[in-house]
C-alpha cells in the first residue's frame, strides 16, 4: 500500500475539520492526489448514522459504540483502502482515536472491546500520522458553541447573526467531566504511540497550527536525502571561522 494515511483528533472545537481541509487544499495545490473524509460519515450510511448519533435520539452506549464501528468499517471499504491502495494521501477527521476517547475513557466501556471492534472495522488499517489538536474542554466547548452562529452583513452593513442549524445535541450536552475523560484518552493514546502521534497545541493560532502540520507531513511526502559524509576540510571555507585551539 503506497498512499500515506493522515487523521486529526481532538475535543470539540480544537479546529481539526479546519485543519483537515486546510491541509486537503495544499495538497491539491501541489496536485497530491487526496482523499478527505470524516467519521461518522462520508458514505450514505454514514452520513445517515452521523444524524442519529449527533441527534439526542435514545441510544444505548454499547449501541453507540457499534453504529460508530458500522459507519467506519463502511468508508474504509468502500473509500479509504481503495484510495490508499490506489497511492492517495488520506485525511480523516477522526478516525478510532475517537473511539478509544470517547467510547472507552469517556462513557466507559471496555477498551479491550474497543480495540478488537476496532480492528475489525477498519480492516487493520491504521493511520501513519495522527495530529492530536489538544485543548482544554472548557475552551474547545465553547468555540464550538460560537461557530453555531454565524453573522452576515445587514443593508445597512451591520453584522447579523444568522441562526445555524444545530447538527445535535448528544456530546455537546454531556457535562465537562465527561469530555476531560475523553481528552485524556487522546493524550494516553499519543503517549503510548509517540511516532504515529503529534500532539499539537490546539490553542495556537489557525496559520500556526497549519504549519505545524505541514512541517511533519512534507517530512513525510517529501523526505530530505541522506546527507552524504562530507570530505573533510583543510582550509577554512569564507566567512567561517574554524574553532580556536586552545
Ligand atoms: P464532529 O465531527 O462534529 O466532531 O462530531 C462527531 C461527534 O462524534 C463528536 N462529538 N463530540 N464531542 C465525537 C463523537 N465521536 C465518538 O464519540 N466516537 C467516534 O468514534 C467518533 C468518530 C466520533
């Protein structure tokens, strides 16, 4: 499998649907074939459990956890392996970490449960990098309340605020305990796989964020050749000043 597999995770508001189109845009810029996607959702069924499961509709936790699974196993089939195997990069916003935080540290469930249903549904694939964008709940709540509304220029151009639809209500209305259990599941997953994630300050600026990111996966796409051993030196080169013996 050729492609690079990308995921952003966080808490609400963190920025990753931002960052995960920010980076989708550079890498069409630089015509790198890409594929963007977001869990739940990105297929027919999972845009249709997306609803479901943002919506306040009575759902049990184990029931939760399997719709998730359910919508997960259908894009990675039918989306995310066939366009790894066809060499694309991938950006996900969210992927299983969300699982792990969510479902396991967040509602409690048993994370060996969660692990092997996870390894089911993503057939084994896993990402190569994961950017954990790490915010405080009571921060990231917050902004996420603010993007609900947003302004449009009056005729007398003042800003009013246009009402959004609301997408749901079932992880918004949970208290702050729960989401500072799931922010510290993303940091348990990042520090049990130091090479797969990259925990970003998700209190940075956009631009900030972004060039963070780009750093590592231009690393990734583009690597730096080996430096070859250089000869060594008998003469001082211009400008630089061979250190004085003592
Ligand atoms: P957003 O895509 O808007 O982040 O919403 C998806 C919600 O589903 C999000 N809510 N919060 N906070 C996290 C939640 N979620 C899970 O609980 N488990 C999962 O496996 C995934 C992919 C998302």
């Amino acid at each position: 499998m050729a492609g690079l597999f990308i995921a952003f995770e966080g808490g609400e508001g963190a920025g990753k649907t931002t960052q995960s189109q920010v980076l989708a845009d550079r890498l069409a810029e630089l015509e790198v074939p890409c594929l963007l996607v977001r869990e739940p959702g990105g297929t027919e069924l999972g845009e249709y459990l997306r609803d479901y499961l943002k919506s306040d509709r009575p759902l049990s936790r184990e029931a939760e956890l399997l719709l998730f699974e359910a919508a997960r196993v259908e894009l990675v089939t039918s989306h995310i392996l066939p366009a790894l195997e066809d060499g694309r990069i991938v950006v996900a916003d969210r992927f299983y970490g969300s699982t792990v935080a969510y479902q396991g540290y967040g509602r409690g469930l048993d994370l060996d449960t969660i692990h092997s249903l996870n390894h089911f549904a993503t057939r084994s694939v896993a990402p190569d990098l994961v950017f954990l964008l790490d915010l405080a709940p009571e921060v990231g709540i917050q902004r996420a309340m603010s993007f609900q509304t947003a302004f449009t220029e009056g005729t007398a151009g003042e800003l009013v605020a246009l009402e959004r639809t609301r997408e749901g209500t079932r992880f918004e209305d949970l208290d702050l305990a729960f989401h500072h259990k799931a922010r510290q599941g993303f940091l348990a997953q990042a520090e049990a796989e130091p090479d797969r994630w990259v925990q970003v300050n998700a209190m940075q600026a956009v631009d900030e964020i972004r060039d963070e990111v780009w750093d590592r996966v231009r690393d990734r796409l583009f690597p730096a050749p080996a430096a070859k051993p250089r000869a060594a030196r008998k003469t001082a080169p211009q400008g630089e000043l061979w250190p004085q013996a003592t």
